[in-house]
C-alpha cells in the first residue's frame, strides 16, 4: 500500500484589530479533526424607501449597506485519539478551549472586542469576528472528565469581498478525481448513520478487512467518529491492495 498524502489541516489564526497581519502565533490552533463541510452565506444590506410620493405598485428595493458574510462549520475533538507527542491531555475542553479563545472579548482601550480571526484550509481562507459558538460534550469518563466534544461556530465580516485562493503545497496524487480514482462525483458514496464507525459500515459489506484502507483513502482520521450523514467512498483503497 502507497503511503497517503499529507492531510492538510484547518487552521485559526489571530489577526490585527485591521484584519491584514497574523499575529500571536502563540494563540494559534490546528483542528484536531477537520470539518465535514463549510457554509459560507453572503447578505446585501436592502431597504425599500419611505416617504410620499406615487404609492402605485411596487416600491424599488434600494442597496444601502455593505453587506455581511459568514462562514459556520462545526469541528469534532476527541482525546481518546492518538494524540500529538507532548500533548496529551485527558479533557477535551483542554482542546475546545482554543476555540473558545477567538469568542472572547479581549480589553482594547476602554472596549472590550473579541479578537480578528482568520480560518485557513488549504486554498480556502476567511478572515472575521467569530460571531457565536456552541459546544456539545458527548462522551465522559468514567472519572466525569469530558472525553469527546462537538464545536460549532460562525464567523462574520462586514462586507463582501472576492474570494481568496491561497497557494498549497501542491495537489496530492489523483487530483481532480475521487478518493478510489474515478472522476469527482461518480463513484458510488456511502452516508454514514449516526452513532456509526467506518469498521461497522466496511464489515456490513463485506470489507471488513479493508477498513484501514478505507480510512486512507477517503482522509478519515478517526474511523470510530464519522459524522452522521458523512459520505464515503467504500471502493476507494481497495484497488491499491488488490494491485
């Protein structure tokens, strides 16, 4: 079997009062597991006019502000998965807790404002305020220390921009095509249940024992955790082992 590629992992960072230095790097943090997908909505600032005049049909919708646009996902933590040397932790919130760092509000004269943030993946970038944040803890020890938590989260900014397109490190091998190889959007996919794992869905038809490779080839980095409604591509892999 081929070693897979480097997975790119989703960033925050922290960004200047004027959103264009990343700053206090000590602040930033890589997700732990990246987002299932990303919901990114824009909103023009429209009124219709008041006041006289011929009130005879319908009044013109006016632009009259700048617009806004947000970006919501939500991030799974887990410290049951291997973590990186040096940093185990046994409480998950030891984890969230660097999300929650970005809602905030930090002391800037005599106001207090949550900090700017940028949210890098890859190509993709969006830099705001994040706007509000929920946490879900899901599993606890038996000790009643939280183990496994949800995050969800929107960041917002007060205009509409062009999108950004940041340089990667190149594309990874197959490029252009799905996880098994064929062109994006024709292999068959699999939606994973709620409470499902990667091991039951590959036993149920008849891939048990190619489970890992599975895992490999679609980018999943923790086979017990699947996100309920996560599509996957159950033939990716298997040509590598059956070369």
């Amino acid at each position: 079997m081929n070693d897979p590629s480097p997975l790119a992992k989703a960033e925050l960072r922290q960004l200047d009062a004027n959103f264009e230095n990343e700053i206090e790097k000590d602040t930033w943090t890589t997700v732990q597991f990246n987002p299932e997908s990303l919901k990114v909505s824009f909103a023009n600032q429209v009124q219709t006019p008041t006041g006289g005049g011929d009130q005879r049909g319908t009044p013109a919708r006016q632009f009259v502000g700048a617009g806004t646009t947000k970006l919501a996902l939500q991030l799974w933590f887990d410290v049951t998965h291997p973590q990186d040397p040096g940093g185990t932790v046994d409480d998950v919130r030891q984890l969230t807790k660097k999300i929650a760092f970005f809602i905030t509000p930090k002391k800037d004269g005599r106001k207090f404002i949550p900090p700017a943030v940028r949210f890098l993946w890859g190509s993709f970038q969006f830099d705001g305020i994040m706007e509000s944040m929920e946490e879900s803890l899901e599993l606890f020890s038996a000790e009643g220390k939280p183990v496994r938590a949800s995050v969800s989260f929107s960041l917002t900014q007060q205009k509409i921009t062009e999108f950004v397109f940041r340089p990667t490190q190149g594309a990874p091998a197959g490029a252009g095509a799905g996880p098994s190889g064929a062109p994006a959007g024709t292999a068959p996919m699999t939606q994973a249940p709620a409470g499902s794992s990667l091991q039951g869905l590959a036993a149920h038809q008849g891939l048990g024992d190619n489970w890992k490779d599975i895992a490999s080839a679609n980018g999943i980095e923790n086979p017990r955790l699947l996100s309920p409604g996560q599509l996957i591509d159950m033939k990716a892999g298997l040509s590598i082992t059956r070369g």
